[in-house]
C-alpha cells in the first residue's frame, strides 16, 4: 500500500527542492515532478517526492481526516484494542 501526505511548502530550496510541512513535521522534498510550486502551496508527497499540486481546502479536508482516523486509534488502543462507541 502506497501512502502520499498532502503537505504545505514552507520554502523553496536550491535544485529543484522545497521545504514541507504538515503537523509539526517538516521535511525536504524534490519538486521535480511539479512545475510552478510557490511558499505555501499543498503538494501531494510521496517518498521524498512532491508528485502534484494539492487545492488548499482539499488538502485541509484529507489533513482533517487523519487526524480523526489518528484520534480513532489512539481511543482503540486506550480501550485496550476494542472499538470506542
């Protein structure tokens, strides 16, 4: 299974690489894939790649949605693996 973040560029860097970030966690990426990136753009990032440009309230809505997901599993895993009502 292939996992690909949307993630905010934070700044530009030489050679065709971006500073990203999504939830505290930053990183450096190539934006070889992508053409006309700018500083707080979304792009979709997949193993160290920005593969696409992502709309602003697309990739809020898919960043909320992790953190749901990841709100559901820290519950589970508190309640000892049962599923929380």
């Amino acid at each position: 299974m292939c996992l690909a973040i949307p993630m905010r560029v934070a700044e530009l860097l030489d050679g065709e690489r971006a500073r990203v970030e999504a939830g505290g966690v930053e990183n450096a990426v190539s934006l070889a894939l992508v053409d006309g990136v700018a500083v707080g753009d979304y792009v979709i990032v997949h193993v160290g790649f920005a593969i696409a440009r992502l709309d602003a309230a697309e990739a809020e809505k898919t960043l909320a949605l992790f953190a749901e997901i990841a709100a559901h599993l820290a519950r589970q895993e508190r309640s000892g693996g049962e599923i929380p009502q």
